[in-house]
C-alpha cells in the first residue's frame, strides 16, 4: 500500500515518530500527474524529519529540487545562511511532442547565495524591529524555549494523530461519512505539513529536542468523531501559538512560526468542513497562554522518552462542561453531510444555562504521571469565557463541593465584539440579523472557558494576568 509504504519509511528514518504509523494504514489514492507535470517526491524524502548539530543555524538541509522548496534555506560550511535563486527554475525534463525526434530541457543548477557589497539602504519609514541584523533563528531566553518545547508537543500529537485515524478508520469508514479517498489523501498531506512543522521547530531547538511520545485517544466510535476531536486539537494548538509569538524574545523564530500556524488554520478549517460545520464562524482567531495550552493537551500524552526536556507550563485543575451543547442539542451524526460550508441552524443561546464540574488541585497527570495540577487562586466567582478579542465574565450559581469535586452553573453571555452590528462572541442571533449572515456563523464558535476567582481586564496580549485567579480550566465550550 502506497501510504503504508510511504509511513514506514518516514518511521525508519526518524528515531522519534512512533513505529505505529507504519501500521494498518489504508491506501490512499494520490493525484496523478500528467507527463509534463512537476514529479512528486519519493516516499523515502517527503516526509523525513532531519535535524541539525546546535552549531548550525540550517532551517531546512534538504537540496532544493522542486518549486515548493525553491525558496528553502540551507546552511554552508562558514554557518552563514544560503538561499536558492530566484532565477533558477526547478522544472522536470520536459519532453516535445512537436516534433518526431524527442528534445529535452536539462534541469538547471541552483545558486546559492553570497556575500553581495552593502548599498545604500532603501529608504522606509522609521522604526521596526529586527532591520539590518542576522537572524539567528534559535531561542534567546528559557521563555522562548519552553514555547517552542510546547509548539513542538503540538505538532508530534497532531502528527500521530493524524495518521491515527488514517490507520484505524478504512475507505468504507470515510465513505460513511461522506468522506472519499482524496479526504483521506488531504489528512495525510496534513500529516506531511506536521512533519515540516516539526522539523523546523526541531531544528531550532537542537540539539536539547524533544522526541515522540505515546497518546491516549477518546474511544472514537466513527469517522465523524476522529474528525471533530481533529478540529478541537488543531484549535487550541493554533490559539495557544498565536497567544504567544508577540512575546518570543527571538523575533526572528516568530516569524517563522507565523509561516507555519497559517497553515495551522488552514488545517482548522477544514476540519470544520469535514464536519459539515460553518468553516469560520469567527472575525479573530482567540489567543491563549501556553499553560492554557498545555492545560488541555497534556491529558492525551500518555508517556515520553526520559531524555526529553521538561516543560515547564502550569496544568491548571481540568474543567468539565457538563452539558457541553455539541451533544446532544446537536449529535455528531451524519445528518449534516461534509461541505465547503452549511447554513446550520444554531446550536446554543443567549441564556442557556452552563453546568461546570472541576477537581481541587494536586491531581497527578500528564505523561508518565510527572505533573500536578495547580492553581493559587481563591473561592471560585466567576465563568470566563474567551472569544475572538474578548474575555467576558458571568458569575457562578449553586456551587457545592463534595468528595474534592465542585460543581456549578453558569449562564451563556451575549455580547459583541465592537458593540451592537459587529460579529456575536457567543450568541448568534444578533450576528445573523445584523450582518446577514447564517444564523449559525457565531453559534459554531470555539470559547475557551475558564472559572476564575475575579474578573480582571485582559487583553489578548495580556491575557496571561487572569491566569493567577484561574481556579480550573480551560474547557472548550463547543457550540458547534
């Protein structure tokens, strides 16, 4: 089978992605190329994960072969960085049918590049950060690497995940679903871009990386539900990234990130269309902390290799959402058939009342049992609900503790982003009659809710001042 082939490949060559991929994979039927079209890479090369001595500042080591890699950085022997020209073309043997006697075009050579005279700077408006200086592209506090440690966490889940549910799930499951083989060969494609994702990260962090652990999964009971726990994943790994690339100390490294988590959200949203849900019911994306962020994706890492480096985030007590709307006001069933997009009716209210369970803190969790929740705040308040650029608070009723268990409700706030005729944070109506848009477009929004002990003013740049008053979460509030 070609994706099996494809799989165990990519397993032998990298020490760290798990032997399972190589397992039980479906065939996937890929996109033929006519004669004249750009040849695919072999399976041995896509998808190899290659990491670089920490003397090095290489990015990408791989030879420039293709258009999609025409613009790759290499590193020469002096460490100096070196790019491929612009000029050159990467085009295949191309074979004339014009004629009787067949020619052929050789593939030219790339141009690396060289050091070039300093001319007189373009002119430009003043200020900026980061003109005429080298990048280094490696992290520059301990901040920086435990961000890129928990970016890095990301990617290998989304990786295994992933191919997960390409090797549990066959043809006739995706078909079930509404699904065909090109969604499979797209999900598997995805799974290549964690694998470039994942090598960049690791590149900037060697040699101290961190290797591929174990996951523990929901018990996905068909297509439908390994598609909806996808589109969970890849929303708070891009929410928690997003959160935190304005505070890198390496600008540089930021800006690479920013090249990947687009193609983060780009993964999101399909997700959503597989779903048959509205692909972006939101104007802002809503950023998190990286304790937010380990918080909900420590739980699925099952164990690591005992030579990865620590991370050093804070899991805060899990927050449960009892009656989460997605079930069963709006089952995951097949009723809603996979699109580029459905006018769904909503799926929650303004008003509807939330019930919230969470423990006390000093569980032990994450992998190899080597964490413990925590949390420094008082007597839990308030709901915090986090969407697009808002955080707003709704206070807590009827909490009652028991056996080391508290539970409480809550109600659905409204509200706006700008005030009244701008884009709903939680309820749907208004945005469906003032922008004339589907009814579900805010109703199938994503909310990052939290149960904080007061209710201070955040700001997506300064949102990490609620974390002191988080008493538990966050949860997804997953309205659709």
């Amino acid at each position: 089978m070609v994706a099996a082939m494809r799989l165990a490949a990519l397993a032998s060559v990298v020490p760290f992605l798990s032997s399972t991929f190589a397992a039980g994979i479906p065939p996937v039927r890929r996109q033929e190329t006519s004669s004249s079209a750009v040849p695919t890479t072999s399976p041995s090369s896509s998808s190899q994960l290659t990491t670089v001595p920490a003397s090095t500042t290489s990015l990408g080591s791989a030879p420039v072969t293709s258009p999609s890699s025409a613009s790759s950085l290499s590193s020469s022997s002096d460490s100096s960085f070196t790019s491929s020209s612009a000029l050159t073309s990467s085009a295949p043997v191309v074979t004339s049918n014009t004629s009787s006697v067949a020619t052929t075009t050789p593939i030219p050579s790339t141009v690396s590049a060289t050091p070039a005279p300093s001319p007189t700077p373009v002119s430009q408006p003043s200020g900026g950060i980061g003109f005429n200086t080298t990048p280094t592209y490696k992290p520059q506090s301990d901040f920086d690497f435990q961000s890129l440690n928990l970016g890095l966490h990301q990617e290998l889940i989304e990786l295994d995940l992933f191919h997960h549910g390409l090797a549990i799930f066959n043809e006739s499951d995706f078909a079930a679903a509404g699904l065909s083989e090109d969604d499979m060969f797209l999900i598997e494609f995805m799974a290549d871009q964690e694998v470039g994702h994942a090598t960049l990260i690791s590149n900037i962090l060697a040699p101290n990386i961190t290797q591929q652990c174990t996951y523990q999964y929901p018990n996905f009971t068909g297509v439908r539900d390994f598609i909806d726990f996808c589109q969970k994943v890849t929303r708070f790994g891009e929410s928690g990234t997003i959160g935190f690339l304005a505070h890198l100390d390496a600008q540089d490294t930021a800006s690479l990130l920013m090249d990947s988590i687009t193609t983060e959200s780009r993964q999101q949203m399909v997700f959503r269309q597989f779903e048959g849900l509205f692909p972006m019911p939101f104007w802002f994306v809503p950023s998190i902390t990286q304790s937010m962020q380990w918080t909900l994706l420590s739980p699925y890492i099952s164990t690591c290799p005992a030579e990865n480096p620590a991370v050093d985030w804070t899991i805060f007590p899990p927050l449960t959402i009892l009656d989460n709307p997605y079930f069963p006001d709006t089952p995951l069933d097949n009723n809603t058939e996979p699109a580029i997009t459905h006018n769904r009716t909503q799926a929650t209210y303004l008003g509807r009342e939330v019930l919230l369970s969470w423990e006390a803190p000093g569980a032990q969790t994450g992998f190899n049992g080597s964490f413990t929740t925590h949390s420094s705040a008082g007597q839990p308040q308030f709901a915090a609900w986090i969407s697009q650029l808002n955080t707003t608070y709704t206070a807590l009723s009827n909490i009652t503790t028991a056996n080391g268990t508290t539970n409480a409700t809550t109600i659905q706030p409204g509200g706006e982003v700008y005030g009244n005729g701008t884009a709903a944070l939680i309820n749907g109506t208004v945005y469906a009659q003032l922008r004339s848009l589907p009814q579900c477009a805010a109703d199938l929004l994503y909310r990052f809710l939290l149960v904080t002990d007061a209710a201070p003013y955040v700001t997506p740049y300064n949102l990490s001042e609620i974390e002191p008053h988080i008493v538990a979460g966050p949860a997804l509030y997953s309205s659709g």
